[in-house]
C-alpha cells in the first residue's frame, strides 16, 4: 500500500508510504481519498492526521509518473486537495523532514498543520520551468503573507519550518515525537466548527501593486530565458487581486502554458537526465560498494588541489602526493587559499575551515599512499608520465583500492595495463576548475569492475558531482565532441569570422562562453599539445592552421595575458587584439580564400550540428549509454545553454530531418568531409524519431 490507514482512539491516521519521498503518485492520491472515505463514515472517530513514513511528509509530485497518463487520472491531486478541505472532521497535517511541491499544496489543503522543527519546507516547481499547480500560488501567500510567498515560489529554495512558525502556516511546533504531538492536538481540535480553510483567508498587503511591480521588474532581469519566473509573480498576484477560485483557475491555466514551453521540457529532460545518468543496465542497482574513508592524489598542482577539494569539502581524509618539496607546499598553500577566499565571503565559517584543512596532509613518499580506499592521479597529460604513475601505485596501493586516472583523453585501457589489477583501474575525469565544475565523467575500461563503477558513480553523488559513464576512446564524450566543434570554429576564422563574431554569436544563442575566450580560459597550449598528437595519428582529418600560428606566437590565452584576444593585468575581460585579427585575416590570403559574410545563424548550426553529429557517433558506438548522457555532459561540463536542453534535446527540438538537411548543404562547400552525417542520425532523421 502507498497510504496505510490506521485510528488511534478518536484519530484516524493516515501515514503516505510511498518511498523514497512519498511521491504523491495516482496510487497513494487514490488511497488518501479512500482513508478520508473510511474516516468520514466511522462514527468512533472525530479528527483525521496524514502524515508520511520515512524520510519525509511528502516530495510531492511522484516522478515516475511525470508526463504518464497516471499525472492526470482521477483522483488528481486538486480532487485530493478538494476531499481535505470539505472533510466535515478536521484534518491535520503532520509534517517533518521534507514537505515540497504537493506535499505542500497538499498539507494547505489541510484545515491544521503541525510541524517538527527542521523540515524543509518549499514549492520548487520554478525550478522545472513550471509552477505550483495544485492551489500553491493561491494558499501560501494566505498562510505566509505575499511577500515571503513571493520569493518562496520564485526561487524554488527550500525554507526551514521554525523560520515559518510564527505564520499562519503551522499551527504548532513539535519538539518531542511528531506523532504524539499531532495526536493530541488532533484530539484538541475534534469538536472545533467551523474548520479553518486557507482558501478563507484573506492576502492582506498595503501597497501591493506598487510591490508587485517592483518583484515584476526584478523577475524579468533575473530570469533571463525562462518563462515560470515571471509567471508565478502573476500567479501570486492573482492571489490579491482575483476571488479565490478565479485564482485557482488563473493559476491552472499558467501552469498548462508552462508545461507545454520548450524551456520547461528542456529543465524536466535535465531532471529526468541526471537521474537517469547514475542508472547502468548491466550494473544492479544493489552492486556491492567498496568503503573510500580516504583518498590519495597524486599531483599538486591546479587540478590536483581542486580534486582533493571535493573530498575534503565531504569530509573525506585526503593525502596529496609530489615529487618536490616546492611544489607540495605551492599545492597545499593553494588550497588553503581558496578556503580563506571562500570564508571571506562568508560562505564558509572558522569551524568548516579548520576541519577541511585537519583533513589534509602532504607526502613525497608513494609508500605513505599505500592504505588509501582510492587514488587519482592528475599529472601531465601524457602516456609515459601516466605510465610510471601507475606502475608505481600497482606496487603501492594496498589490494582492492581504486586506482583513478584524471585523464582527458587518453586511453584507460592501456593506462590499466600498466596494473596487474586492470580490474581495479577506472577514469575519473574532473573538470577544470575542479572543485566547482559539477561534471564527473567516469570512464568504463574493459576491465573496470562492476563494483568499482557502482562505488564511483555514488561517490560522485557524495562530492555533489553529476557522474557519467563513458566508454573508452579518443577524448571520451566531452572533448570528442568538443574537437569537432573547435575544428569548425576554426575554418569559421579561415572563411570570414573573427574571434569576437563567433563567441558572441555562441553566447547570444546562450553558451556561457564561446570556442575562443573558452581557448583563452583554458589554455590554447593544451589543444595544440593534442593536434600535434592528431596530425600524426590521423593526417586524414583536417584542421585549420590559425590555432597553431597563435601558439607559435607564445599566445596561449589568459596565462599568457594574450590568446584569442588581448588581456590586461588583473582584468579577465578578453579586449580584441588587432595583431590577431590582422593574422587571421592574412592567413585566409594565404590560403587563398577570398573571405566571405557568415551570419551568426550559420555561426550556431555549424558549431552545435558538429557536436550532434559527433554525439550520434559516439551513442551509436555505445561508448554513451543513452542520449541524456550526453546532454548532461554538456549541460554540466561545457556551458551549453541549459534552456535548450543538451545538444541531443535541442537537435531534437530544431528537427532531426532539419539538421540533416543543414549539414548536407555544409558538406557541399569547404571542408565538407567534416560533415559527413552519422549513420544514428541519418536513420533517426529518415524515420521520423528523436534521440530522446
């Protein structure tokens, strides 16, 4: 059962028992209006109590029914919410722990509410590009007031229970057990008539028009592209300027609007998408996990330190490894940095400081490593270096730790070969800065073992990561695609574009930045470290030259305070550089290409269609489990425009025949080879499917 039904003297309970977060699924509505049934025609009892099992009151909406038939069936969520209310037997809410979404609609609906202290209390629903469908916008602001219902239903972040205890939103505190509380209030309540009903109320707000424009304005220059921001301000509005129904009604009639929005499809694909990534078909979801108490890092420098953040940011005792004295030091002073710049803004206190940095210690020994759970290694990208590692660590490392490799590129296979415990050895592949980029992708050998892939990807849940898993091959999803796309940026410059054209188209379309100041943030040494690699491995592909003549002028971007473009000392902003444009340009003479006007439509077709193409090759070659995977490597890992969904949600949104027909009409004019259309995308297009 997904409600259990039980009366204690005068008080039927009603305890929602659908795990993990009492989703409020066709199910558990079902048996909530059948307890209410039960409760209303037995004479012995006088109050009724829902409450939930487990960890929470109630989440809300039950995901695993999001855009099924069940969302809709009868009893929906307002035929629920319409059974509380004209119960002619009080009923109470008794909430603790997480109460979201309908689960808060749910316990508005309720005549009284009583609450533990520490629930979180919110109606998140903006955050899926939609908003609260259930009456939310209507009641909250009655129990709350406008102006904290406002910024609750805007923001979509969760507010403790005691900072709402002196509203109209709880009518008691319970510090004991939640139960017992709610049962003799229950008792206390029983004979009270009328019943309180929050649609009653009055939204009471001097001035109001005056605030409500003021929130319109703000609203709109904060929520960029998306639409439910915005909406729900005229939701909330409605709760003041409309009767109470009408409200209701204006209300659905938003929300209905939302869900069918691009945007709001887009923010449920990345939902459902990042759920779905930490979920393997070959891997139970009951794998055995190894323990990781510790973890060594082999490397001090910029990604080193970052790795080893992540870890002692969850309280996970971390030993980082270097050959020299200087360079350790450096390291460890580094992080200690970072920490006090974080405190100083206030985001971290004394006593989180002084426990992350007890967590840390610095060695020069291999054999001091030799009892940590798991090691990464984040040194030079390179297959000797990575070689001596991890022959070193197979001598090292005690049996059954996991040996992680923080490359970005190179083969993981022949990386675990360098073991005799192949079995053990996995990609972690962080992404720069990495102590706060959320992408982890995690790469799968031949031989990773399936509980060292289990362990990994919830690790990555414990250091707020967003795993996903990758097969091996040349650059693994991100940076596989990511090539194709710098390669076309790089013959946009050779045709007509300069720099600052293509990275301001890209951004427009929403990218946080585009092809070149990304270069510069990175390090454009690092791509023509990796072309040089290309050139012999795979003549056959062709790339443009400029990214090599910038590097042999020693620009390698804001290291240099010179790449793409011009920098200035202790200024990021990238200032366009005439010897740079005066370089491309000469350059296409060179070639001998007369330089045409490219608009930034075709801008954004050639660089997004190119990393398409390539993400349906790689799904195609199962080194992707699913399209999602990619989209969440994009959306987490290189700024893609999180309005848009992913590449793969995009390209299916643009029309996978429509993406066809563009690329087709590219590989008739210069470097048309690039543009040979994937065989996945080619019979999706041809069938009239998605990738999603």
């Amino acid at each position: 059962m997904t409600a259990e039904y039980k009366v204690h003297g005068a008080v039927a309970v009603i305890t929602l028992n659908n795990p993990p977060v009492n989703g409020l699924g066709l199910a558990t509505r079902t048996a909530i209006v059948e307890g209410l049934r039960q409760a209303q025609h037995d004479a012995a009892v006088k109050s009724i109590v829902i409450t939930g099992a487990g960890k929470a009151f109630s989440g809300g909406a039950d995901i695993k029914e999001f855009n099924s038939p069940k969302a809709l069936a009868e009893p929906t969520l307002h035929t629920v919410i319409a059974a509380v209310e004209n119960s002619d037997k009080p009923v109470i809410a008794a909430i603790h722990t997480v109460c979201m979404g309908g689960g808060l609609e749910l316990a508005l609906g309720c005549h009284y509410r009583v609450v533990s202290p520490g629930a979180q209390i919110a109606l998140p629903e903006v955050k899926l590009g939609i908003l609260p469908g259930a009456g939310g916008t209507q009641r909250l602001p009655r129990v709350v007031g406008l102006e904290m219902a406002l910024n609750m239903i805007v923001s979509g972040t969760p507010v403790a229970s005691e900072k709402l205890v002196k509203t109209k939103l709880f009518d008691e505190l319970v510090e004991g057990d939640l139960m017992t509380g709610a049962l003799n209030f229950a008792e206390r309540v029983a004979a009270t008539r009328p019943l309180p009903k929050v649609r009653d109320l009055k939204v009471d707000y001097p001035n109001y028009e005056a605030f409500l424009q003021f929130s319109r304005n703000t609203v709109k220059a904060m929520a960029g592209p998306f639409p439910a921001p915005l909406k729900c301000v005229e939701a909330v509005a409605a709760s003041i300027t409309k009767k109470f129904d009408d409200g209701i009604a204006f209300e659905r009639a938003l929300f209905v609007d939302l869900v069918q929005t691009t945007e709001s499809k887009a923010l449920r694909h990345a939902f459902f998408g990042e759920r779905a990534a930490s979920k393997l078909p070959d891997v139970p979801a009951d794998t055995p996990m190894r323990s990781i108490k510790s973890v060594a890092v082999i490397g001090a420098g910029t990604m080193g330190g970052g790795i080893a953040m992540n870890f002692l940011n969850a309280g996970i005792p971390v030993t980082i490894l270097e050959m020299k004295q200087e360079a350790l030091d450096k390291g460890l002073a580094t992080i200690r940095k970072n920490y006090e710049n974080t405190m100083k803004k206030g985001k971290l206190t004394q006593e989180k400081f002084d426990q992350r940095l007890s967590l840390i210690t610095g060695t020069m020994s291999y054999e001091e490593i030799g009892q940590a759970d798991l090691v990464i290694e984040a040194v030079f990208e390179d297959m000797g270096v990575k070689e001596t590692v991890f022959k070193k660590l197979d001598e090292v490392m005690k049996p059954g730790a996991i040996l992680a490799s923080n490359t970005s590129t190179l083969d993981v296979d022949q990386i675990a070969n360098f073991t005799k415990r192949p079995q053990d050895v996995i990609g972690t592949h962080f992404f720069s800065p990495a102590n706060v980029m959320k992408l982890l992708e995690i790469v799968r050998g031949k031989a990773t073992a399936k509980d060292v892939l289990a362990t990994t990807l919830a690790l990555s849940k414990k250091i707020k990561k967003t795993g996903v898993v990758s097969g091996v091959c040349d650059g693994f999803i991100g940076n596989r695609m990511i090539e194709q796309y710098s390669r076309q940026a790089g013959f946009l410059l050779e045709q007509g574009c300069l720099p600052e054209q293509v990275d301001k188209a890209v951004e427009k379309f929403g990218f946080a930045m585009g092809p070149f100041r990304m270069g510069d943030l990175a390090g454009n040494d690092i791509g023509w470290y990796i072309r040089k690699r290309r050139y012999v491995e795979k003549p056959e592909v062709t790339y443009s030259k400029t990214a090599d003549l910038l590097c042999e002028l020693g620009r390698f971007g804001q290291k240099t305070s010179a790449g793409w473009y011009d920098y200035k000392p202790g200024d990021r902003k990238a200032y366009p550089s005439t010897v740079v444009n005066d370089m491309i340009i000469k350059h296409s003479a060179d070639l001998g290409i007369e330089r045409k006007k490219i608009s930034d439509a075709e801008i954004v077709e050639r660089l997004v269609y190119a990393l398409v193409n390539e993400a349906a090759n790689i799904l195609d070659e199962g080194i992707a489990t699913r399209a999602s995977d990619i989209d969440m490597v994009y959306l987490t890992g290189y700024g893609f425009p999180l309005f848009r969904g992913g590449p793969m949600f995009y390209a299916d949104t643009v029309g996978l025949p429509n993406v066809v027909m563009a690329m087709e009409k590219y590989a008739k004019g210069p470097h048309g080879e690039a543009w040979q259309v994937a065989p996945l995308l080619a019979r999706l297009a041809a069938e009239g499917k998605t990738f999603n």
